[in-house]
C-alpha cells in the first residue's frame, strides 16, 4: 500500500487511476489530430489544447470516484459498468456546456472533437477496466501475509483480504497452537508457534503479522528476531489493521501503546494551521451559502411552528460545552417525553421539510457560525451531547480521548461509516476518530472535504 493524504491506498488502485488518466487523455489528443484540419499540434501547444483536455479529463476521473469505481473496481456486471461510463462521460458534456454558458471559452473542446473524443472513451475506458481487473491485476500478484497468532483483530483482517483481492494481499494462514483442522477466515492453521521457522520456510510468506493475545508467554522472539533480520517484513496487527480499515481497533489497544507512541497526535502546529484554514472556509462559506440559508430559514419557519434554529448542548475540545447550531428539522418539544434518544431511521419526530434537509446536509449549515466562534473546525470528530458521552465514556475505553481536538462539521468517522445508533456503531466510529485525531493534517482534511461532496450529492447516512 502507498500513503496518500495521511490514508492507505493500494498500490493496484492507484496503478488503475494513472492508466485510466493516460487513456482519457490519449483518447482526446488522438481526437485532435482526427477532427481538426489545421495543425493539431498549434491548438495542444499554443492554443491551451492540453488545459481544455486536462479540464475534461479531470471531470471524468472525478466522476468516475463518485461512482465508488477506484473502491471496488471489480467487474461484477460489465452492462452497469457501460452505463456508469455513459453516466460520467455525460456529466463531462454538462461541465462544457456549463463553461459555455459562462463564457469560459478558453477551457472549451472544440464540439467534434469533444464528441469523437468521448467516443472512444465510452468504448475504451471500460474496455480497459475489464481488461485490467482480468489479466493485469492478476500478472500483478499479491503479497503473502502469514498470521501469527489468531486475535479477533487478526481474523477481521483476513477477512477483509480475502473479500477484496484488490488490496494487493492474500492470507498465506495462521499460525498458532490451535487446531489446524480449524479453518479460518481466508485461510487455516498451518501449524504450531513452535514450528514458525518451518512454516515460513514452507510457506514463504512476504510480510508476517503478529496478532495474539499472551504475548508475554508465548510470542517467539528470537524466532521473529532471526526472520526479521533474514529480511521478512514483520508488522504488528494493530499496524496492519491501522492500514487495512483506517482507523484504530480499540478491541486490544493497550493504554501505553499510547502512552509511549511518537504518532500519537495532534500535533500542535497542524491544529493551529487547522482552526486558520478552518476559520477561512468558514467565512467564504457563509458569505457563498448566505441567501441559502436565508430561504432555508423562511421554509422551516413556514413549515411547522417552532423557532428556526435549533440550539443543543454539546461536548467540544477538551470537555467543553458549548451550544450547536442548526436548522431545526424536528418537530417542537420533539424530546419533551422521551429525553435525549439518538435519531433513528424514520424518526417520527422529524418533519417532512427537515427530512429533506437533513438529506441534503442543509440543516449543518448554521455550524459555519459554530467555526467562526471557535467551537468547532471543518473537520473533526461528531460533536455528541454531555448525556450521551457521559453513559459512552463509562462503557467504552478511550471514549474521552477524542475530545483532545475540536469537533467538526464533518470527519473521517462521518463520511466511512452509516449514522449509528448503537453501541457498535459507536465503537467503530471512536476507531475512526482516533485514526483521524492521530493522522490529523492538512492533507486529511482535504481528502475529507473533497470525500464529504460525494457523500453529500449521492445522501449517504443521513437520518
């Protein structure tokens, strides 16, 4: 895997992204010498040829990721993937006419060579997926992971790679005092701890994860010393888990493994840099969403009495309270019976106006506000009520922990995993926001941002 933005990505993937980039843009070039009967070489060079291709082409690939293609780009029906193709391509159609429309004439393909161009990648571009997830991938080979030991981590891993080959690793088996008729997750037991030196000389495994729950009395040192130094990468499981889910499994984290880590943030530079950015964005974003959420203010006042904001009483850095804004999509006196509940799907105490908006994340927009009073950043961990973290932090480890930074509009919990309204879901998300609140920089929140777009155009988890 290659670290991109602060996130793990396969190296596979991003060898599918580049080959794709190179194909689209060849397409459109070898447009321009068909089409254009003057040199084509005058309108690629001197006439901004490239920037116009480069413009359409970064449509595509866009588009392309909003179709979820680089996170699972598999063929299971090649009909659907010719259709997501058409999709994409269409979209790039609508950002030419949009650009002409604004008279960014510039930025614009000549109409046939933007319409032969994007011929051939309706028939190239998929032609080469499928050509690429049957034969390349597979001359690529995947690397051989050999377990040691069978934690619930462990298996969870190898669950997860032998459901997505993409990932560039297979489960070579584990290792461990069990019985090896037990078969496992992606693999089966190869063999005793005793027997390590034999199994890897056997198996000839390219990396080795140590995954168990006794170490001191039975993990192999000198064993896993020796293997070490013959050149076999050894990891950790939290270490691969870490760059398998993205995030941090509380399961069998241990208290000094954060205590002693030279990772662990936030680091205070990048948290400075992040409340400027995030004080920036806040102001161009409510000076940009201004007369949106003015209608939006007289739409929920018609809709159903009540007042038009709703205030709540939330946890911030450092176990601050402080009071979050948003537009109100419940009913008034929602909770006047029940108490603090978490939302659930169809709640009955949401509006037909405030599904909609909260579909459309509009009722967020009034925590811009909470960012220019310096509650809250762009991105960081779901604030959650004080009723709430007080029950969650007594039944989850290291529940606390997350409000060392301060919460966000949106977050790496937000846009990996669904809306949760339990204790699991809880749980997962915590691993999310400390994998965020260790790899806090920059380059995550950008990534963040741009993935939050997605989430927001295609409604994902919204309750």
């Amino acid at each position: 895997m290659i670290r991109l933005f602060r996130v793990f990505v396969p190296s596979s993937v991003l060898a599918l992204l580049l080959s794709e980039v190179i194909l689209i843009y060849t397409c459109y070039v070898v447009a321009a010498f068909i089409v254009l009967y003057e040199d084509p070489q005058v309108f690629l060079l001197d006439d901004n040829g490239l920037l116009r291709i480069a413009v359409v082409v970064t449509c595509i690939i866009v588009g392309i990721y909003f179709h979820d293609l680089y996170a699972q780009f598999r063929i299971r029906s090649r009909i659907v993937l010719f259709q997501q193709m058409g999709v994409v391509v269409g979209v790039a159609f609508l950002v030419q006419a949009l650009l002409g429309y604004l008279r960014l004439r510039d930025l614009l393909l000549p109409t046939w060579l933007m319409i032969i161009g994007s011929s051939m990648v309706l028939v190239l571009l998929p032609t080469w997926r499928i050509f690429y997830s049957g034969v390349v991938f597979k001359a690529m080979g995947l690397e051989r992971v050999l377990f040691l030991g069978t934690s619930a981590a462990v298996q969870e891993i190898g669950r997860h790679l032998a459901e997505h080959p993409e990932a560039g690793f297979m489960v070579a088996g584990y290792v461990d005092n069990m019985d090896t008729c037990v078969e496992l997750e992606g693999g089966k037991i190869l063999g005793p701890i005793s027997e390590l030196r034999e199994i890897v000389e056997s198996v000839k495994p390219d990396r080795i994860v140590v995954g168990m729950s006794e170490r001191r009395e039975r993990l192999p040192v000198n064993q896993l010393l020796d293997l070490r130094l013959s050149g076999i990468p050894i990891e950790d499981s939290l270490t691969t888990y870490e760059a398998t889910f993205g995030r941090i499994s509380t399961r069998e984290l241990r208290p000094s493994q954060l205590i002693f880590s030279s990772e662990l943030g936030p680091n205070h530079g990048r948290v400075m840099l992040q409340s400027i950015y995030s004080m920036a964005i806040a102001i161009v974003g409510a000076a940009i969403t201004a007369p949106v959420m003015l209608l939006v203010a007289v739409v929920v006042r018609l809709s159903s009495p009540g007042p038009v904001l709703f205030r709540q009483r939330r946890v911030g850095k450092n176990d601050v309270i402080f009071t979050l804004y948003k537009f109100r999509s419940m009913y008034r006196d929602a909770e006047a019976t029940s108490g603090a509940v978490w939302a659930k799907q169809d709640d009955p105490r949401i509006t037909r106006v405030g599904r909609w908006l909260r579909r459309l994340r509009l009722d967020e927009l009034p925590q811009l506000f909470n960012v220019l009073k310096g509650d809250m950043s762009i991105v960081g961990p779901r604030p959650e009520r004080p009723e709430f973290v007080t029950e969650l932090a007594q039944r989850i480890p290291y529940y606390r922990q997350r409000h060392c930074v301060k919460p966000g509009i949106t977050g790496w919990a937000q846009i990996n995993h669904k809306y949760g309204d339990s204790i699991e879901d809880t749980i997962t998300k915590l691993e999310y926001d400390l994998y965020y609140i260790k790899n806090l920089a920059p380059a995550l929140d950008l990534f963040i941002m741009f993935h939050t777009a997605k989430v927001m155009l295609l409604s994902r988890g919204a309750r």
